[in-house]
C-alpha cells in the first residue's frame, strides 16, 4: 500500500453491518487492517439507528448483507440513502444477484459481492469504491 493508498482509506467510513457476529468482527479486522475507519452493527435497524445517532458523522460506504432479521441490506441502504444521498453501496449475499437487483429497483443500483468471497475480492472491491468516490 502506498502512502496516497493508506492516505485514502484513513479518510474513508465503512459502515459494516452483518448479522453472523464471526464474519462481523472477521470482515472489520480485515478493513481496519487496509486502514479504513469502520462502525459495525449486527442488523439494519442498529445500523440506522447509529447513522441517525451520528448526522454529523459522515459514512463513505454501506457494506451490509442482503439478508438480515429486522432490517435487510436493501432497505437500510435506501433508508440511509434518503440522508446521506452520496453514500456508496456494497451490498452481500448467498442469493443470486438477479434477485437482489430486483428488490433494488429501477434506480438504485448497488455494487454486489456474492457470498462466499475471499479477502482479496473483499479488499479489492472496498479499494475501488473508495476511489471512485
């Protein structure tokens, strides 16, 4: 990693949220690791509720699974979206892609990581949202 490459991280948010606690704190010390600062929560209805606890605080990137008691990836992400429109979406799942697209609707159109990945596919994909932004 370069020192523009930890540069850009340092100043990036990962929003985290995932309801298998193992892979919340597996997927965290990954992105911490990279040099990303991350707020973890284990379903959408606490990711949200620290979001809204926090206006000031700004979230760079929602990294959330699709599949969630409570409050699922796909509705936190446009819940979210409605107060931090820029927000980037990485969005998590063992179901098809199609699927998931399809509870997006027309216009939301998140990144998407088919579950299982590896921790390079994680990196790589949480490396490229960050830059486009």
């Amino acid at each position: 990693m370069t020192l523009a490459d930890n540069n850009r991280t340092r100043n990036t948010t990962v929003l985290l949220v995932e309801d298998d606690k193992p892979l919340l704190e597996f997927f965290s010390t990954i992105l911490r690791r990279e040099g990303y600062e991350v707020i973890t929560a284990e379903n959408g209805v606490e990711a949200l509720d620290i979001a809204k606890s926090q206006p000031g605080e700004r979230i760079d990137i929602l990294l959330s699974d699709v599949a969630m008691p409570y409050m699922g990836g796909v509705q936190l992400a446009l819940n979210l979206r409605k107060f931090q429109p820029e927000l980037r979406v990485l969005l998590t799942s063992a179901m098809p892609f199609q699927e998931i697209s399809n509870q997006c609707g027309p216009t939301f159109k998140p990144e998407f990581l088919a579950k299982p990945f590896s921790v390079s596919d994680l990196t790589s994909k949480i490396k490229m949202i960050s830059e486009a932004r």
